[in-house]
C-alpha cells in the first residue's frame, strides 16, 4: 500500500518549512526528495506534492503529531545580519554549518549557520556552481559623501544572467532598486536537486553565504521552477535616508540533452566556407573565423521527450574598425551529466570579411 503525505500542506498548517524539519531531523533537503513514481514527476509539475522519504515520514509525524506548532520558531522570524545581495546555486550541498539552538522562551530556533567569502573564495566556489550578487560600493560622483551604487558580479556557471538597477530619488530618499536572475538546468531523465544560497552583506562589508531552499526536477519533465528572493531596507546616516530593494530570482529549467554542436562560417554572399562540429563535452573556448567569414552559425543539437531539436545562435564581427574584435556563440556543455550554459568566444583575425 502506497502513503503519499501532502507535505507542502501539513507544513503549512504547522506554520514551519522544509528547511526547519530537515534541520530538527537531520537530513538535507536533496534528501526530501524521491524519485521513484511517476506521480513524483507530475506532482512536481504542479509544485504542489513532495514525497517523503521513509525516516524523514516518522520525523515528520513526531514532530507534527506531538510538538506544540508554536515549539519551533520559524525561519522567517530570525532576521539574518546585513542585507540580502545575492545567490549561489550549487547542485553540491555546500558545508555551511547551522545548528538548533532552544531560544529563552523555550522555542527551539535554528541557527543558520555562514560562509563568509573572501576575494580569492569566489573563483573556487564558481566551480561548484553559479552566482550573481550585486555590492553597493562607495560612490561620491554627485558629491554625497555616503552616497553608494550597485555593482553588480557574475560568476560560475550560471545561465542567462540578467542584473538591472535603477537609483531614483523617491521623496527625499535616495532608493536603488536592484532586479538579479539567472537559470540552471537540467537534462534526460537524471534528477537534479539545486540548492540555492542566499548572500549577504554585513554594514561592515563582508559578505557570506547562508543555507536557503531547494528545487528538484528531471529534464524529463518539461518544466521550469523559480525561487525568488527579496528584500527591501532603509537606513539613515548623517540624517540621510537611503532605501535599497533587492529581488533575486534563480529559475531551473528542463532543456533537451546535447547530442553535438556545429559551426557554419559563412560569407558575405552566404556561401558555407568551413563547417565545425564538436561533442557536447569537448566544446573550445574560443573559434578563429574562417579567412573571408561575415558571421557564423552555431548550431546546438539535441534529444528531448519530442524527439531531435536544433536551436540557432548567429554572431557577426563586433566592430568592422577593429580587426582583431571578438564576440560570441552560446551554447551548452554537457558533461558528467551536468548542463551547463558556455559562451564560446569567436576571434575574427585580419583575413575576415
């Protein structure tokens, strides 16, 4: 006899999250997740069931069953320091710590723990996965001394980065509005938990990593999944209000398996001069065009559950005053059954159109 648990709501009717229940029980959030039906992959298309796994089932329903809904202090009521700048996506469970700790009201309240990031941790996190944040650095152009603007980062392999801002003057309080996302994604019938990290950044300047949510699906399913992040914060100094708004959106996506990827260089009057063809996990970093090449074609090819798909990517030179210009074919690397999206860089030498 099968035992399906609505889990999304017992939790809510319990005011807590998965990320409180797996800290009480002691497994992560990957492990929430099952695989083993059907019904898995089309309950996650509604994002509204999750399946249990069978230690996690009895946890739940001690937990559920016998504690006061009041015992454990949600996670949206403890206020992490600084201000919310970012995310980190891994499918890795990155070390961060954490542990739960009885508050003096006697509710139990978990204490997330941080990774706190140096200059030269980015380039080795990057690695394991992918981000974007945005740092409010000092900024005295207009003549305010405090005065600070975005700048935003991008690093690992996130796809489809995307940071907008915006500074307005909003009755007298200076306000930057800060919009980040980006995508990860996921492949052929292989079940991919993500797990997201939000970053922070103290008043002090330091920045860190804090355990989040996570999302799971398969590239069978045909869908996406988006988590967003938001936070909205004024402070004062020197009698000068100044309102920061973030809001980060990491979506994961289900695309079809790489099968190859070509390069078609063409000419001016559109005449094939060369064609590349590459495996999805030996994909260049850079091409030289073909002497007398106007712009090439990049082709990527794959399988989905609607058979063989072809999608197109065209560039041209950048800059016809520059003949040494650069610019780009995207396209995605497959490889130890991780997707991942590339930009391959394209050198037009002197011989080019």
């Amino acid at each position: 006899m099968a035992i399906t648990i609505h889990l999304d709501e017992v939790l809510k009717a319990r005011g807590m999250t998965s990320k409180e229940l797996c800290a009480i029980v002691g497994i992560t959030e990957a492990n929430l997740f099952c695989n083993a039906t059907e019904n898995w992959r089309q309950s996650m298309k509604s994002k509204t069931k999750t399946i249990l796994i069978f230690a996690a089932i009895l946890a739940a329903v001690f937990l559920i069953a016998f504690l006061d809904g009041g015992a454990v202090q949600s996670a949206a009521d403890e206020k992490e320091e600084g201000t919310l700048i970012g995310a980190f996506v891994s499918e890795e469970d990155i070390d961060i710590g954490g542990d739960l700790a009885v508050s003096a009201a006697g509710k139990f309240v978990w204490k997330a723990g941080r990774l706190y990031m140096e200059t030269d941790d980015w380039s080795a996190l990057g690695e394991r996965g992918g981000g974007i944040y945005c740092t409010m650095e000092p900024d005295a152009r207009d003549g305010e001394e405090d005065a600070k603007s975005p700048n935003i980062t991008i690093f690992g392999a996130l796809g489809a980065p995307l940071g907008k801002t915006a500074i307005d003057n909003d009755n007298g309080v200076r306000t930057t509005d800060i919009d980040l996302s980006g995508e990860v994604y996921a492949c052929g019938d292989r079940q991919v938990i993500f797990n997201l990290y939000p970053i922070y950044q103290t008043s002090d300047g330091r920045i860190y990593l804090t355990r989040g949510n996570s999302m799971g699906m398969s590239g069978a399913d045909g869908a996406s999944i988006t988590h967003t992040l938001t936070s909205d914060k004024t402070e004062t100094i020197g009698g000068k209000s100044e309102r920061v708004k973030v809001r980060v959106a990491i979506t994961a996506v289900s695309r079809p398996t790489p099968t190859k990827f070509t390069v078609a260089h063409m000419d001016e009057n559109d005449d094939l001069l060369k064609l590349e063809e590459f495996a999805p996990d030996a994909l260049p970093e850079s091409i030289t065009a073909a002497d007398g090449a106007a712009y090439l074609i990049g082709t990527s090819y794959g399988t989905d559950w609607d058979g063989e798909t072809a999608e197109y990517d065209i560039c041209s030179r950048s800059n016809d005053s520059a003949p040494y210009a650069y610019s780009k074919l995207d396209t995605f690397r497959y490889q130890d059954g991780k997707l991942c999206s590339i930009s391959i860089k394209v050198n037009w030498g002197e011989g080019t159109a």
